[in-house]
C-alpha cells in the first residue's frame, strides 16, 4: 500500500483554501433555477401583498410577480406564475418540484417545511377594529376579554398566538370576505382582527364603520422559498434579490404596486 505523504497533503489543502472555488455562472443558474426551461414561480393568489389580478385581462401585477420577472431576466428564461390557495399550497408544490420557487412570508414553522432566501421587502401588520372601538393602538389588544380573529396558518395568526398573553386569538379557516369582516367587528363577535395593513386598509376605505390602527403590531419579509435543504438555488436567488434591492428594482416595483404597509427590505450583506 502506498502512504499518502502528510506533508504533501497538508500543501495540497493550503493551495485549495487559497484557490476557492469560482462563483456560480449565469448557466449554471440557468440549470438550476429553471430545469424544466420555464422558471416556475407559485404565490399566494388571493393576498394582495404579493399580487393584484386584472379583472379584465386577468394578469397579475405586483412585487412577487416583478421578482419572478426579474429572476428569469438575469438566468435568460420565460417564467410562469402560479397562483396557489394557501401557503401549505405554495410549500407542497416547492417541495414537489410542481414549481421551481415559491413566494411566502416568513414565519419559524415555515421554515422546518421549505428553504427561504433573504427578505426583499417588508410587509406591515396592522389590526382592523370598527370605527367606535375603544382600542387606539396594537398594544392596547392584549387584554382580557379581547377577541382578535387572525386567518389560520398565515404569518399574522402565528405571531398573534405566540405573543399576545391575555387577548384570545381566534383561528379561522379562511380570511372572511369583507360583509362578513364588518358584521364579525361590529357585532363584538371579535374586537380585532389582524391581517397585512394593505388588507386592512382596503377594507376600511370602503366600509366607514371600520378602521385601522396607526401602528403595526408585526412585520415580516416577503422572501422567495425552495424546497427543503437546496442550497444551491438559495445562493443564487440571494445573490439575485441583493442586486435588485440595490439597483433599485424592488423599491420602484413597490411604488408602481401601491401598496399600504409595505418597504423594501435592506440588502443582506
């Protein structure tokens, strides 16, 4: 048998640590990103943080599509969005290769399922009360006797369950529309309900018996998720989601959304 020199290979180690390995190329994300050809992008349809539908062409605009849009600009490929039910949805179909990335607000549970890459923008929560409420800020829900609704597995009925002591939090099942939303509120059947600001927002502009509390009781990062342990899509989307922060390209995505409640996340370093 022939003994490896120790010496030798001590050298060999030094050279490799002072030669690392060249960044990853635009084909190589190309190849991983995208290797069905499409890149393949699914989103939570029905938030209005990540996506608004024209109800007469019935695209999609908003910051999670002009992400997607800019990802397949810099790998050189088409894209197509998918609007998923929920976020179990989104994470099912990462995991299950049906898309490629997914989009989701990030939250410590999340994280056991799917991968997520750094925040690229920052998405604000805020309490919807009705309009003669006696609660003025979000500090002043965490009472006894206070009922807060919040949408079952979404960011915002996790921070709530996990953080407030003394209010109940009350799951449920989907986001009720806005008639039910007012008769919840203004029946006392809930005293709160906590959602995104965009949300709550858009309901109080067109319901005068609403409105919304000045502060945020949570934020969040919108970021980009991969199925489970795949590193390297992570390392390129990151790289990617840095170059559009300080290019500018998610703030005037921003702007042309108009979105309540939202800001561009700062760049991970």
């Amino acid at each position: 048998m022939i003994m490896a020199n120790p010496r030798l290979l001590l050298l060999v180690m030094a050279g490799l640590c002072m030669f690392p390995a060249p960044p990853l190329s635009a084909a190589d994300a190309k190849t991983d990103l995208a290797p069905t050809g499409p890149l393949r992008g699914v989103f939570l349809g029905r938030n209005p943080a990540q996506a608004t539908r024209d109800p007469v062409t019935g695209q999609y605009a908003g910051p999670v599509p002009d992400m997607l849009k800019e990802i397949a600009r810099q790998i050189g490929v088409s894209f197509q969005l998918i609007p998923a039910e929920n976020a179990k949805a989104v994470m099912d179909s990462v995991n299950g290769h049906a898309a490629d990335i997914g989009f989701l607000a990030y939250d410590e549970t999340r994280a056991r399922v799917v991968d997520f890459s750094a925040p690229f923008y920052l998405m604000f929560n805020a309490y919807l009360v009705k309009s003669d409420s006696r609660l003025r800020k979000s500090a002043d829900v965490d009472q006894p006797g206070i009922k807060v609704g919040a949408t079952t597995g979404q960011t915002q009925q996790i921070f709530l369950s996990e953080t407030l002591k003394h209010a109940r939090v009350i799951a449920m099942k989907e986001t009720p529309p806005d008639p039910e939303m007012v008769r919840l509120l203004t029946s006392g059947e809930i005293d709160a309900f906590g959602q995104n600001r965009e949300r709550s927002e858009a309901a109080a502009a067109k319901f005068p018996s609403l409105r919304v509390l000045n502060d945020n009781f949570s934020d969040v990062g919108q970021a980009v998720v991969v199925a489970k342990g795949d590193s390297v899509k992570l390392a390129h989307l990151n790289r990617i989601i840095k170059d559009a922060i300080v290019s500018g390209v998610v703030k005037a995505s921003l702007e042309r959304a108009q979105l309540a409640g939202v800001g561009v996340a700062p760049a991970v370093k």
